[in-house]
C-alpha cells in the first residue's frame, strides 16, 4: 500500500508514477483506466519501478525537488494539458516536466527533425524553413539533438519565434551537453520538456520515446536529410499513424544522408516539399494560414 500521507488528490499520483516509470506503455494506461492509477502504483511489480519508488520519502519531497530547479509538472488529467497528445491514446505520457512559456503548446507547431550527421546544406535548410515558419508565427518542435534538429531551434530562435525541444532526459540531465547554450535560449523564448523526472538520463529506448510527442505535437512533420535507419523516420512513423502531414526535402541520391528522407518520397509516404510556402499551402486546410 502507499506510504505517503500527504497525498492530496489524483495529479499526485499522476507525478509519483511519472517519477518511477521509464514510459507510459499501452499496459499501464489500459490497467490506469481498468483499475485506476493508485491501485496500478500499489500492484507494481517490476523490480527497477519498485526501487525507485521504495527510494521516494514523501511527494513533497518529488514537488520540492522540481520547485528548487525552476521545473514545472503539468499531468494527462489537467485542465490545461496539451488536447495534441491526447491523439497518442495508450502511449499518451502521465505527464510532462517542463520549463520555459506554457502558452507554446497553444501555438500552431511544425516539427522539423532529421539526421545527426547533417550536411551543411541540410543545417542551412533547416535554419531557413524553420525561421521563415517561426516568423509567420509557427512554433517549431524538434528533439534539442545536435545536426538537424539543433538547426531547426536555432532557426526559430534567430526568429524571435517559438520552439519546444523534447528532451529524452530528464531536464537537469540535458542531452546534449554542448547544446546547453541552445537550450538556456529555448527556456527563454520557448518551451523544454520531457515526460522524464529531473535526473532521468537519457537512453535509447527515451530517444525513440520522445519522438511519438513531437509528431503528436504538431500539425505536421519535415524531415529533413534522414538516413536509412535514423529516430528522424520513426518519428515520421507516428506522424503518420497519428494522422498529421508527413513532408520531407529531397537529396542527393549520392548522399547516405538522404537516403530515408528519398524512399519516405519515392513510397508515397510524404509529400516532397522544398520552400516554405509549399509546407503552408499542405498545411492550409487545416487551418494554418499561408
């Protein structure tokens, strides 16, 4: 049974299973609706969950933790939780650690990712699209990853414009660390979050994770330079089971750095795109304005 007797209400259950659990899976939220988040938290059986939760001494422990470091938590259960990440159903997060301006979750959002091993050309593209987006007023989501994604932030950025960087870690364990000036700016202008509590380290199970938020985020998804296996494209994967506009610019047929972002166009899978203007016109029946 639950120790903790300064347990106020549901939300304080929604962070104490979001400070133990690696992610929200289709298991968890089923036996959540099934049984509710309390009794799922009491019949926890894995031992690393176990652990961790043994390790808590108390809630107000967890929400002075997150007051001392400047994090807020906003819970799957709160009136202003993002209605976009509803749409992920089972995986939908318990929640979500963030810092930075609330308000960009209710801003129409791009998310413009791609390879690690980024060309100059694809760096200089994605800086482009994003700051000509995030000066019509877009807010630009993306993964905070060095190459593609950190050229999208710094594109918005240079923009005055907004963007949101979904983190695989926790946010006192940002990732990667040469990007932390990035990030201080996005704190700024923008939004950081993460469905993980402040010390989490990242791994690669939280890198392919996090990508399902930033497709869920957005009214559609660029990438830009992918190669044949890169997180770029399964994020591309959940655009598409999510039902949002899947773009991508084409490359070289010379560059490994563009082999996925080429098939996502040759299999029909995502609309070639190459200015901005094409990207708002897709974008246009759903009411973003061009």
């Amino acid at each position: 049974m639950l120790k903790f007797k300064e347990i106020k209400d549901e939300k304080d259950l929604y962070l104490l299973l979001s400070w133990i659990i690696d992610s929200c899976d289709i298991q968890i939220s089923q036996e959540i609706l099934k049984f509710g988040i309390e009794r799922v938290i009491n019949s926890l059986t894995n031992a690393k969950y176990l652990k961790r939760l043994k390790e808590i001494e108390s809630i107000e422990e967890l929400k002075e933790s997150l007051e001392l470091n400047e994090i807020n938590y906003v819970s799957r259960i709160d009136s202003n939780w993002p209605k976009q990440l509803k749409d992920l159903n089972n995986i939908e997060p318990l929640g979500l650690f963030f810092k930075g301006k609330f308000n960009c979750f209710s801003k129409n959002s791009i998310a413009i990712v791609g390879t690690r091993k980024s060309t100059a050309e694809g760096n200089m593209i994605s800086t482009e699209i994003a700051f000509d987006l995030a000066k019509k007023g877009i807010n630009i989501v993306s993964g905070g990853a060095i190459g593609i994604d950190h050229a999208a932030h710094h594109g918005a950025l240079i923009a005055n414009g907004a963007t949101i960087a979904v983190q695989a870690a926790g946010l006192k364990k940002l990732y990667p660390t040469k990007n932390i000036e990035t990030f201080n700016k996005i704190m700024e202008n923008g939004l950081l979050i993460s469905e993980y509590p402040p010390n989490r380290n990242a791994n690669k199970i939280s890198f392919l994770h996090r990508n399902r938020i930033i497709a869920a985020l957005s009214l559609g998804t660029l990438v830009i330079e992918a190669g044949e296996i890169s997180g770029a494209l399964a994020t591309a994967r959940y655009a598409t089971n999510l039902n949002r506009i899947l773009m991508a610019i084409p490359g070289s047929i010379l560059s490994k750095s563009s082999f996925g972002t080429n098939e996502l166009i040759r299999n029909r899978e995502a609309e070639l795109v190459t200015d901005v203007k094409q990207i708002l016109t897709l974008l246009s029946p759903i009411g973003v304005n061009s």
